[in-house]
C-alpha cells in the first residue's frame, strides 16, 4: 500500500500544480496594484516581477514591441509537467495571444552599454555585475522564449552558475549587444536547451577596451553539461563563439549552429570531454577588421581541441567533430595546449570526421606534441584552397590521417595516409567565400561536391559516422566531406532574419 500512497501523492501534487499554476501578463503602461491575470489588468514593472512570490510553473508575458530598463532575475521554478515560463504575447481580436506577432519587436530588455567608455561596473550599469546577466535565471524547469536583450552591461540571458539549476530552455530569443557574453549556462547547471537564438556583438567591453581580465567567451557550456545547443546564429561575436569550457563540461551536443565573424575560436572545447560538434556551419568575415584576431588576419579556428592550465584543468579526449563546414577562417582546425599543461602532461584526443574546410589560410594547426596527444583520427574530410596548406600535422604516431581530400598543389606529407584523395575537387561554389553582409553568407549547397567529383564513395565506413549533415544514411563507401552527394534530401538551412550583419 504505500508504494500505491506515494503515487497517488506524486500524481495529485502534479495535478496541483497544474490547476493553481497562474499567467501574468506585464505591459508597459500597465499597474503594478491590478492583478496582472489579463491584458486589462497587466503588471507595468519589471520590478514588479523581481519582487512578488510566484507559485510552481507559473508564466509570466510581456507585451511584444515594449521596452523595459532593468535586470530581470526570475526565480520560481516550474516541473517536469509544468514548466514555468518568461516570453511575449500580444493581442488578437481582445484575447491574449502568445508570441510574437509579424513586423513587430519582441519584448525588449534594454541595458546601459552601448559604447566604449559606458560603465560596466558601477551602480548606474545595468546589469550592475558585468558577471550578471540582464535576464538571470535561478530555477529548474525554466524557459525563456521570444524575448529581446539589447546593451547589457554583462551578460545577455544565462541560467545562474554553482546552484546546479537544470533542465532550462532558451529559445527565439535575441541577444544584441552584450558587454560580455550573450547567453550561457553557468558552472553546475545540466540538461538546458539553447535553440534558435539569434545573437550579436558580444564581448563589446574587450573589444572597447573596457575590461581586460578573463578571456571573453560568446555563449554555450561553462562547466555545465548534458546540455543541447542548437540552430543558434552567431555574428560579431569578439570571443569565442560557443563553448565546451571547463572539466565538468562534458556530454553536450552542440548542432546545426551557424557562426559568422567569430574573432577567436568559432567552437572552442577546452579541458572538456565527450562532446558532440556536427553539423554546424562556420564563416570567416571577407576582410579583416577589428573581429579579426591579430592585424592582418582572418577570424581565428572554426574547430579547436585546447587544454589551458587552470587549477582544475584536466585532458580534453573523447570530443568528436563531424559534418561541419567551415570556410575563410585562419585555421580550419586548432589542437592546442599552452605550455603549463604541456609540461603536466595534460592530453587532448578525438575525432575530426566528414568535415569540409574550403579556403581557409590554413587546413590544421597543432601544438600537442606527441607525449600530449591521445589519439587525434581524422578521416574522410575535405581541405580545400587552404593559402598555407596544413602548416601542422605533428606526431604522426598519435594523430591518425586516412581518407581525406587534400589539394594536390600543398604539401601534405605529414599528414598523409591510406586511401588519400588530391587534387581535382570543384564545390558548388567556387570563390568568395568571404562575408560581410547577409546576403553574401554561403548556404550549405554551396559546400556540395560537383557531379563526377572525386571525393564520392572515396571516404571510409566509420562507426562514428553513420549519416551526413542532411541526415542521409551514409553509403558503404561514402563521399568524402559532409554531404552524401546522393542524397535525395537536400534542403538548405535558412539565412536568419531580423539582424543585419554589418563588419566594420
């Protein structure tokens, strides 16, 4: 009987929470004294928000096209049944509507930086800690959908770090403009969601020179794990552009993104392990500008393996890397360690498979020596127009090249292997793979191999490689790079709307 008492309590603690969960909605000219359970009688403060004891999956809206000018800090937390949730709505013919309606800006939650010299550390910055975020949540089972973060003295939209907050959804929002970075799960956090985000110019305070102590990163994982970040576009980004950050960083999926003029590493998985990289797209800025990493060159990695020495730092192995494209970037792909974990003994190791790297100034660049290398395969890629070739293909005895395209115009010997195609590879697309507007970024169909090419049915069969970008089952003998050229399902990923991409 008491196996039978406790479910019975779970599934009317359930049903509780269902019917007593209420909806705000919150508009500016609206009052703080009114109930806040319609449009009539909506809240007007985020203050208001920040202050009033919510229950269990209670949702909150703001009205889509208003602007609100304080930190959002949400801290009441929803079920695995009941989610609570922070979004837009609008309204249709007197009723309550959630989302957005077309032609009209989401819900807008505006900080105080916007050029260099702002402050970003004093009680008139808004947020008022660069380390905080404009909207900062504090709960389980949270999403935050269909909101605007523009100008944030700190962060964008992040789940709060070291209170193991889990399971939180981050999606159709916008982030543009952040002195730091745009949206991030914090350090003991596990199983979120980041999908579909739009997010531009972060890191604004080290690119203004405002601050120079940490490392800036964009978005993604900072020691948080089993996390799944996908279908996010980012442009501008001064830092890295996602990450896998931190030992504690492991088993995230990180999917089907794509990443304009990303100044340092594009996707960045450093002292992390076990990580998902696929099906991404990468693209480096035409010219160089301020977003580039040193004067005179491109954007930094696409892809980067890295172990730095920090006082919990840890190899970085398991890590695989396939079905990306990346063009106009200055390394395809980056293995690095600083010095300090060199001399620990610290590793790195994974797999780069059915990735396809076109006019990039170089193909791979490595700084593992073979004492720091677990093992590194890369097989059945495409490296095409690289200006400096693969520059580094070190420790042979550990890093496994088979089956891959080279130019045949490059030296390769130090990356040469069994089942190695050079020379005779025309894409789709066949030059200006640089970028500086909407309009000029590649599409995926442009990375597709030509009729007739000789990467098709040139690749090997790996276990770790069971489908290509599109999904498509691989062949027995499959195409090099990230496209079955067979495939029957081709279809192109969307070029984002609703923020212009403008390098200067």
């Amino acid at each position: 009987m008491r196996s039978v008492t406790i479910a019975a309590f779970i599934i009317i603690s359930a049903i509780s929470n269902s019917v007593f969960a209420k909806t705000y909605y919150v508009k500016s000219n609206g009052n703080d004294s009114a109930s806040g359970l319609s449009h009539a009688t909506a809240w007007k403060s985020v203050g208001k928000i920040n202050s009033f004891t919510f229950q269990t999956g209670d949702d909150v809206y703001f009205l889509a096209g208003n602007v609100w000018n304080k930190q959002l800090t949400p801290k009441w937390s929803g079920t695995a049944t009941n989610r609570a949730t922070i979004g837009s709505y609008y309204m249709l013919n007197g009723k309550e509507r959630i989302g957005v309606p077309a032609n009209t800006t989401k819900p807008t939650f505006s900080g105080t930086y916007k050029n260099a010299g702002d402050p970003i550390s004093s009680p008139a910055a808004v947020p008022s800690n660069i380390y905080s975020a404009m909207i900062h949540v504090s709960a389980n089972y949270f999403t935050v959908q269909n909101l605007r973060v523009i100008n944030s003295s700190g962060q964008g939209i992040a789940l709060a770090p070291r209170k193991s907050f889990h399971h939180a959804i981050f999606e159709n929002n916008v982030v543009d403009g952040t002195a730091i970075s745009s949206m991030l799960f914090g350090r003991t956090t596990y199983s979120n969601i980041m999908r579909n985000n739009k997010m531009r110019k972060c890191d604004l305070a080290w690119i203004n020179k405002d601050i120079s102590t940490t490392w800036p990163m964009c978005n993604g994982a900072v020691g948080s794990r089993d996390n799944l970040i996908e279908g996010n576009y980012i442009s501008e980004s001064y830092g890295e552009g996602i990450v896998a950050f931190e030992p504690s960083a492991v088993n995230n999926v990180i999917r089907n993104n794509i990443l304009v003029a990303v100044r340092s590493s594009a996707i960045y998985i450093d002292n992390a392990n076990n990580n998902l990289i696929e099906n991404n797209m990468i693209i480096g800025e035409e010219a160089p500008s301020k977003y580039s990493m040193v004067t005179g060159r491109r954007n930094g990695s696409g892809l980067n393996i890295a172990v730095e020495d920090y006082a919990n730092s840890k190899s970085a192995t398991g890590n695989i890397f396939r079905n990306n494209f990346v063009a106009n970037v200055y390394n395809c792909i980056s293995i690095g360690l600083d010095k300090d974990a060199r001399a620990k003994g610290l590793k790195v190791g994974g797999k780069f498979i059915g990735n396809t790297c076109v006019s990039n100034k170089a193909d791979i660049r490595s700084w593992a020596t073979s004492a720091n290398v677990e093992s590194v395969e890369f097989a059945n890629n495409i490296f095409l127009d690289a200006t400096d070739g693969e520059l580094a293909c070190k420790t042979p005895d550990k890093m496994k090249f088979h089956h891959n395209y080279w130019n045949q115009t490059q030296s390769v010997t130090h990356c040469n292997g069994t089942g190695d195609v050079k020379g005779g590879l025309t894409l789709k697309k066949t030059s200006g793979w640089g970028t500086i507007s909407i309009a000029g970024i590649p599409t995926v169909t442009d990375f597709i191999p030509t009729s007739g090419s000789p990467v098709l049915n040139k690749g090997i069969a790996h276990n770790d490689l069971q489908k290509d970008f599109f999904g498509d089952l691989r062949t027995t003998r499959p195409d090099m790079g990230a496209v079955e050229v067979s495939s029957k399902n081709i279809v192109n990923i969307p070029t984002p709307t609703g923020l212009s991409l403008s390098i200067n």
